[in-house]
C-alpha cells in the first residue's frame, strides 16, 4: 500500500481508504469481516460521518459496536468523521459552534473513543460564520477531542474565508472524483474550450491546483460511480470503451478491473487518497492492489478518453 503526505510535515497516510457510509444493514460479522480486509490490505484509516445510516451517528455506532477494538488498537488506526450536514432536514447546513460541539461529542459517544483523528466539514454552509467555526475547532484540539480538520465539498473561495477565522491546518479536502466523474481533473485539459461542458468551471476554479499548492489531500470520494449515484460504470453497459479499456490493462497488470479504476486516481501527483465505499471485503482487498499499479501517461490519458472526456 503506497502512501501519500497527510497533515503535518512528514506524516503519511495510505492513498486508499475504507469509506463506511453503506454499513448500515451489516452484521456485526460483516463489519468485522471488512474492517479485517482493510487491515489485510494495508488500510488503517476509516472514513466516517455523523450522518451516515438510518438515524444520526448509526453508522458510527455499529463500527464501534462491532468491533470493540482495544485502546491499543483504536490507536494504530485513523478515524476521520464528519459533521456540518443536519440530518432529516431536507437539506439544512450548520457550522454553527453550538452544531460542531453537539456532533463530534455524539461523534466520540458512537465511536466509543476519546479523540477524532480527523474531523471534516461535510459540504459548505451558506450561512458560515468564519469565528464559530474557528471557536469550535480550537475547544475541539485544546479539549483533545479532534487531533486535525479539513473539509469536504469546498471550493478555494470557501476554504479562504474560513481560513480567515481558523488557525488550524485543512489537512484534506474530500471530494467526488472518479474517471466517469472527471471533472476535477480534467476540466483544466480542456481549459477555455468554447461550448464544452467539461470546460466549464464547476468547482470554484483552480480547485486541485489550490489543494496542491496548499498542501491539502484531496480524498475522492464514490471512485466507482457515474454521476450522483448514479450506478458503477465498471461492467457497466454505459461505458463500454472504458471498460473495454480497464479489463485490458487489469490483465496487463495483472489485476482485477477494480484496481485500474483506483490507479487512475492513486496515479495523479497530487497525492490523492481514495474512499473506497464497498462493503464486499473481496472487493477491499482488490481495490487495494490498485495502490501498487503506476499508471503511464499514454494508459492515464487513454483511460481518460475512454470515459468520454475530450483531450483536445
Ligand atoms: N464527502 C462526501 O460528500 C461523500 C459523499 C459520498 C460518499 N462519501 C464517502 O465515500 C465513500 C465511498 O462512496 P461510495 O460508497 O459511493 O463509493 P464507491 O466505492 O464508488 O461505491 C460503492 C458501491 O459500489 C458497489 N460496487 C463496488 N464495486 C462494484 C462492482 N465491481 N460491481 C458492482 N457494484 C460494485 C458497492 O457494492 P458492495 O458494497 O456490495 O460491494 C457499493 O454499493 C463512502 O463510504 C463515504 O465514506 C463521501
């Protein structure tokens, strides 16, 4: 498993991680199973959220529930969550100091843990106020509750004006990537093409570069889906000329398709980590392998083509 910079100078972390937004109908059994995968394949680091499953923080609960890990164990993994969606709101945002308090404390209640090893503002909230947010993080590091911050969803404007307020370092910024959900990458390929809705900024602008150039780990998260859930594209009728490409290098490479679809994110030099969301622990260890593949150029550009982008 390679690994990737991650918040302070020198730390790392792996550049695949498990995403446990869809355990919600697992057994205890099945949650141990895929935690187990993880472990197996290299990946010490959980992607949670308050809002994740059927009633706030049940995701978190049944993670913690199952596994019982020991003090000792709890510490040799990263546990990321994340607040600032209000659950059951039909579509509610709160940064609000009174909004983070209250869900990283249910947070470490679910959890069963004394410390959030990375706490992330879910998707941008339009009534942000820079000093409530900067209040919360530093009551949340100076009580140990939250070791480092980031974001999800943010634009470079949106990270600005909350770096006008909060001192701590936005360690990552998580964000929907995959090649059948390109945009981030490659809207700069086809920069000021005219009538090209890949051409179209969508992202605030400049987003991966700012990541890059402030040191901010971008996390890409659905890696395997089209659109907004919109369904997997690997085998998928939708795409067959990308998929004619993966399981061609998958055999090349001497893996399975799933890898290559993670290599073309673990490729780019930004240093990305991808959430991976299955729940199929054959599926973990798969995914992982793609870690070690080191795409060319010509097999990233091809396979960048093959998903319909334009490469002018
Ligand atoms: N920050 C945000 O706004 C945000 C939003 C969404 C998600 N996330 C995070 O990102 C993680 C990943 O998101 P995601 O679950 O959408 O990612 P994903 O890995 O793209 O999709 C996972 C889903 O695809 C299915 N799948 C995987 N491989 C497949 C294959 N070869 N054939 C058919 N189905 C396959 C899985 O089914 P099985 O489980 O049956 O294998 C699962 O239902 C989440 O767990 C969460 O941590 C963050």
């Amino acid at each position: 498993m390679k690994t990737v910079p991650f918040g302070p100078a020198d730390a790392v972390a792996p550049n695949v991680v498990a995403g446990m937004m869809r355990i919600n109908d697992s057994s205890d059994d099945q949650i141990r199973d895929l935690y187990r995968a993880a472990r197996d394949a290299g990946i010490d680091f959980f992607d949670h959220a308050d809002i994740y499953g059927d009633h706030v923080h049940h995701c978190e609960t049944r993670f913690a529930e199952a596994l019982s890990l020991s003090a000792a164990e709890r510490d040799e993994i990263t546990i990321q969550t994340k607040c600032g969606i209000v659950k059951d709101a039909g579509g509610v945002f709160d940064f609000s100091y009174d909004h983070i308090i209250r869900q990283v404390d249910g947070s470490l209640k679910a959890l069963q843990t004394d410390y959030i090893d990375v706490l992330l503002l879910h998707r941008p909230d339009a009534l942000v106020e820079p000093e409530e947010v900067a209040k919360a993080f530093d009551e949340l590091e100076g009580a140990g509750k939250v070791r480092s911050f980031g974001v999800s969803n943010h634009t470079p404007g949106q990270i600005d004006l909350l770096r006008t307020a909060v001192e701590q370092k936005f360690v990552a910024n998580q964000l929907q990537l995959s090649i059948a959900h390109g945009a981030l990458v490659t809207q700069g390929i086809a920069a000021n093409m005219m009538g090209l809705e890949q051409s179209a900024v969508l992202d605030g602008g400049g987003l991966l570069e700012y990541c890059r150039i402030n040191e901010i780990t971008i996390q890409a998260w659905s890696p395997l889906q089209h659109g907004m859930f919109r369904g997997v594209f690997l085998g998928s009728d939708e795409f067959p000329e990308l998929n004619a490409v993966i399981d061609r290098l998958a055999a090349q490479y001497g893996v399975e398709p799933i890898a290559i679809a993670i290599a073309w994110i673990t490729r780019h030099p930004a240093g990305m980590q991808v959430v991976l969301g299955t729940t199929t622990p054959a599926r973990v260890a798969a995914a992982a392998a793609g870690s070690d593949v080191y795409l060319t150029r010509a097999e990233w550009y091809e396979l960048t083509r093959a998903a319909g982008h334009r490469v002018p």
